[in-house]
C-alpha cells in the first residue's frame, strides 16, 4: 500500500511541477510580448470586392459574395480610428505606430535597424516600454526632446552605445542625428537589437509620411478576449486586427506542444501509481478472502464488497492527492529557484514557474480516473467470490 | 442501556426454522467431479441444538453452507423460516443470510484488525435495524454473555484462540438469528474452551429459541446434543 501512495504522490506532484514550469514559461513570454507589442494590432485597410447580381429582376436586392480580402496597407485614418477603438470597453489604450527600416550609425560602426515613431502619452497605455528602460535616466529626456531616441540594449551594445551619445539615423539617403534618451530591455532579443523607438511627428518627417499610420497598437484589460474583440474590431473598422494569440502562434503552439508531452510523460507516473495499486489491491483480496467470506456470510452485499476495496484505493488516492499536491508545489517552488539565465526569447534568470488551481484539479483528475479504473478490477473481483467457495478453500 | 437477546428477532414462523429436501450437490468439473450430496433431506426446530456427524468428505460442511445460503445447490429445496431459498438470486440470500442466519467457523475467522466490540457489531451494522448506541449496548451484553466483557476493546490478534471463538459465538448470535449454523465450532480449541464454546452456544440458542445445527468430528459434544444426525456418502444414515 505504501508503494501504491508513494507512486500516486509522485504522479500527482511531479504532474503539478512540469504543468507550472512550462506554463510559467509561457505566461512570461506572452506578458513579455503583451507588454511590448500590445494585445492586438490594428494593421491594413480591408478593401472589399463586390460582385452583385440583381434577384428577379429586383434592383435592391443583390447578392455580396466576398472573392476574398484585399488589403490597403497601414491605416490611412488613425485618429478616427483610434477614437472608435476606444470606444470598445475592453480597451485599455490605443497607439499609433509609424513604422520604418534604416540604418544606424555611432562613431563605432553601423547596424540595420526599425524606427517606431510613437507618441510617448499614448504608447504608455499600450506597453511596458516606461518599466523596461534601463539607465537611471527613465523616459524624462525623450519626452521633452524631439530630437531623442530609445535604443534597444541589443543594439546599444553592438553600436557600443550609451546614454546621451548621438546616432545618426539613414533613411533613403538622408541622414539624421539623434541623441539617446535612454536604453531599454524588453528581454526578446529580435526587438532589442533593432527597435529605436523616435517621436511620432519626429518619424512622420524623417520617413517622409505625413499623415497615416503602419499599426495601431492596442492593449486591453482582459487580454483572453483578444479575438472576440479582434473579430468585432475587423466587422466594425474594416482593417485587420490581429490578436496576440494569432500574432504569436507559433510560439503559443511550441509552448502548448510542450505542455501536452510533459503531461504525457507525467502521466507515466500516475500509470505507474494506478498498476500499484491494482497490484496492491490483487494481494489484499488473496489475503482478505477469510475476511470476504466473514462479511459475505454476515450479509454483506456483493456491492458492499466492491465499496470496500474501493475505499481503501480512495483512501489512498485522497492522502496521495494530498500530500502530492504539497510536494507539487514544493517542489514548484524549489524549481523556480533555480538559475537559468535566458536572454533569447525572452529575459530570465530563473526557472519560471506559475502555479495554478487548474494544475492541481488536472493532477488529481488524472489520478483519481487512473487509480479508481486500476482499483476497480481487484474490487470486482473480490465480489464475485464465492463465500461457499472461499470457507471450503476451493476460491479461484 | 442493554437490550435484550431477543430484542431484534425476526418473527418466528411456525415451529421450524429450517427445512430442506432432496438436496444434490456436485463439486469439481470433468473427470473431477464429485457427487457430494445424494438428496439429503433435514428439518430444524427452534430451540433444539443438532449434530451433524461422520467421517471427513461425507458432505456435513457442503451441507451446512448449503443450509447457510453460502452455497447454491444443484437440486432439492431449501426452506428458511417458510420461505423458499433454494432458486433465489445472490441478493435474496444475502439478506437472508444478514437476518435469518449467524454462523460459527472452526477457525474463528475473526477480522483481526478490529477489536472484539467491532466485530459483534459489524452484522448489526448491515442489518441496520439499531441505532449505533443500541448496537454498541447489544455488542457488549453479548461479550458480557460470553464472558468478553472485560476485554471488548482488544484487537482480535490480542485474544487467545478460545476467546476469538467466543467472539464469534457472539457475533453469530448479534443479529438474533433464528438459526446458528457451526462448522466444527470447537474443533480447534482444547477440551475445556470446548465445553465452554458448546455450552455457551448451546444455552443462549436455547434461551432465545434459536434453532443450532452444528458440525462436528467430536462424539462428546455430539452426544450432548438434543439430536444427532449422522452422514455417510452424502445422505443422512
């Protein structure tokens, strides 16, 4: 028996240990990009082809049948757009993105790279850039300067670059230089070594677009909502949204891959605890025949029999869940302590664990239906014996 | 509070608790099977205490678990109380078993991890017909009876072999059955806790009108008996 608890609280603990740390990792690097490129996109202008056909000769009547969707890049309105988009409940905050590639020079050498010209009182609302800067010198300087610059910390090393030095800025032949207000470090290394982040105004001058945005970048209050309202967005403003779970699916999928093979190989435990048991609880109904025939002869039920040797595995699965779950967490906790520098992706030192009620729910789900449907075999079978058979030592 | 021997008694019907005709019973399969019972027939009153007697593999204990619904037989009727057994389902003769019947093994067949209070109690627990406490008192008049009263709460591995069947004497008589079935109930204690199982059994089933059919290989406690049947080759002689 105490094999069959100690395989369960190994299923159970080590199930909750694998569930949080991969869907830790996931939950950072999704607030990582949250916290970086928002929770949707307003992109391209959707251009609709019509094709219509009158019905029984009725001019009002027609038929729209989509061909497919066009798209006008960037948004040509984005003031009226964003005023629309703030409109939607779940909004938290809206930003225009003017978007450009160029090349960038200090005194040391040159790197390709992508203006984003933001206006810094709005793109606070939709991004963490504000907490991710990394000089003591915050955002004071880009906001009252025009002719300032954030560097991502990528970028800022390979120009060997520091605060309050110059970079010129090379678009289409012509040359710009800006002072570096700050350095920021979102932690996904793909933006650190290419995004400068310049005044919006600054941006639409330097890439010679006056009017007009390339996105809008939108964060909301309740981010799992992201496609409801992308959808509802799309219907309502004719761009396409995209989502953060679409924008990073990729990602999203790898992450979920790994959560479903850790859970499988974790199962193996619990596998492992339902055989256990089922060995356990074979050996108890060769040992408790007497006691079987004892309470068959008292007029106890066949079912009464099952109830048992059921209870004695539902005794077990409960201190097992329990104590699993403590060791699961435990253990959790133990891991997230762990040194584990990670700078590609995204920014870590640590083992990333998040804990969840849903973690322990599935451990123990998995458990119970694996260790009741292992126990179930034994504790049939100890009803089916026979009483006449078992005092006369003739019980198969 | 203690509650009577027979405070829980099933009403009595008619003047035997027991009966059965032409009882057949087969055991083993192929060349291996053996024809045990040849149409036994057998009647028990209340309140008279029977010996089943003869030689090992006559066919007593098949007829027992026979008479104690522990076992189906191939032919013949069984009667328990008026009502016919013999064709009805696992269900049936469970219940009857639980109301109508207390048994007595050689071997005790105490549940040894409980203690003597719990194993008296466990067939009142499924019959369900006291409450805890009243089953509590009945458990500890009947340890009292048989002279367990000062040792309720040892564990069955703390009793000797002669105490574990005085349990089980006790137990055998909790729900007040009309019948006590005894498979050699004395066959594996010395000379003096078998007169003690035998005239403890014996006196209480008398004091309740409970009707006692007992196996055994003993003469003496056979003798004692109000009667004596004995079996040869699967028919009473």
């Amino acid at each position: 028996m105490l094999m069959s608890l100690s395989c369960t609280v190994l299923g159970v603990g080590l199930f909750i240990v694998t569930q949080a740390t991969t869907s830790g990792f996931e939950e950072f690097f999704v607030k990582t990009l949250l916290g970086t490129d928002g929770a949707m996109r307003i992109e391209d202008r959707i251009q609709d082809t019509l094709r219509s056909m009158e019905v029984a000769g009725s001019p009002d009547f027609q038929i729209r049948q989509r061909e497919g969707v066009k798209y006008i890049e960037g948004v040509e309105e984005p003031q009226i757009i964003m005023d629309t988009v703030r409109s939607f409940a779940n909004v938290r905050g809206v930003s225009a993105v003017l978007r450009g590639n160029v090349q960038v020079s200090s005194s040391f050498k040159t790197e390709d790279g992508q203006v984003f010209g933001i206006k810094l009182e709005d793109h606070r609302f939709v991004s963490e850039l504000e907490r991710k800067i990394t000089t003591p010198e915050g955002l004071g300087k880009f906001q009252e300067s025009a002719g300032s610059a954030l560097v991502g910390r990528v970028l800022a090393d390979r120009l060997q670059l520091t605060v309050n030095e110059s970079i010129v800025i090379n678009v289409r032949g012509e040359s710009r230089r800006y002072v570096v207000a700050a350095i920021y470090e979102t932690g996904v290394r793909d933006i650190d070594k290419t995004r400068i982040y310049i005044d919006l105004a600054e941006a639409r001058s330097l890439l010679r677009k006056p009017t007009g945005a390339t996105f809008l970048q939108i964060s909301l209050h309740d981010p799992k909502r992201a496609r409801e309202e992308a959808a509802h967005m799309e219907e309502v403003l004719r761009h396409s949204v995209r989502p953060w779970q679409e924008r990073e699916k990729e990602w999203l999928s790898v992450f979920r891959a790994l959560s479903v093979s850790s859970a499988i190989t974790v199962t193996v435990f619990t596998l492992i605890a339902s055989l256990a048991m089922f060995n356990t609880l074979a050996m108890i109904v060769l040992e408790k025949t007497k006691d079987i025939a004892i309470l068959r002869s008292m007029g106890y039920e066949r079912r009464d029999i099952t109830r048992i040797f059921l209870w004695q595995a539902a005794i077990v699965l409960a201190i097992g869940a329990i104590v699993g779950g403590i060791f699961g967490a435990a253990v959790s906790w133990g891991v997230s302590l762990v040194p584990l520098p990670i700078n590609t992706l995204f920014k870590t030192e640590h083992f990333i664990v998040a804990l969840s009620p849903w973690h322990f729910v599935q451990a123990i789900t998995t458990a119970v239906v694996m260790v009741m449907i292992a126990s179930l075999v034994p504790a049939r079978r100890a009803a089916r014996l026979e009483p006449g058979d078992i005092v006369r030592g003739t019980a198969q | 509070m203690s509650t009577p021997l027979h405070a829980v008694s099933a009403a009595p019907v008619g003047d035997f608790a027991l009966r059965c005709s032409g009882l057949q019973r087969y055991l083993g399969q192929g060349d291996g099977r053996v024809h045990v019972l040849k149409g036994v027939s057998f009647e028990a009153r209340r309140g008279q205490v029977y010996a089943i007697v003869g030689p090992s593999g006559c066919g007593k204990s098949t007829l027992l678990y026979l008479l104690g619904l522990l076992d189906q037989p191939d032919g013949g009727d069984i009667e328990i109380n008026g009502q016919r057994m013999s064709n009805s389902d696992d269900f049936a003769r469970t219940a009857a078993r639980g109301a109508h019947i207390g048994f007595v093994f050689q071997f005790h067949f105490l549940m040894l991890e409980f203690t003597a209070l719990e194993n008296v109690m466990m067939p009142m627990r499924k019959l369900g017909r006291l409450t805890a406490p009243e089953m509590e008192a009945r458990a500890r008049m009947l340890l009292d009876a048989v002279g367990l009263g000062a040792k309720t709460h040892r564990l069955g591995t703390q009793l000797s072999g002669g105490e574990q069947q005085r349990v089980a004497v006790a137990r055998a008589l909790a729900n007040q059955p009309s019948i006590i079935l005894a498979d050699e109930p004395t066959g594996n204690l010395d000379v003096k806790n078998s007169t003690l199982v035998f005239d403890l059994l014996t006196r209480l089933a008398k004091d309740n009108g409970q009707a006692v059919i007992l196996v055994t290989h003993n003469p003496e406690i056979a003798q004692r008996c109000d009667v004596t049947r004995p079996m040869r080759d699967g028919l009473f002689v």
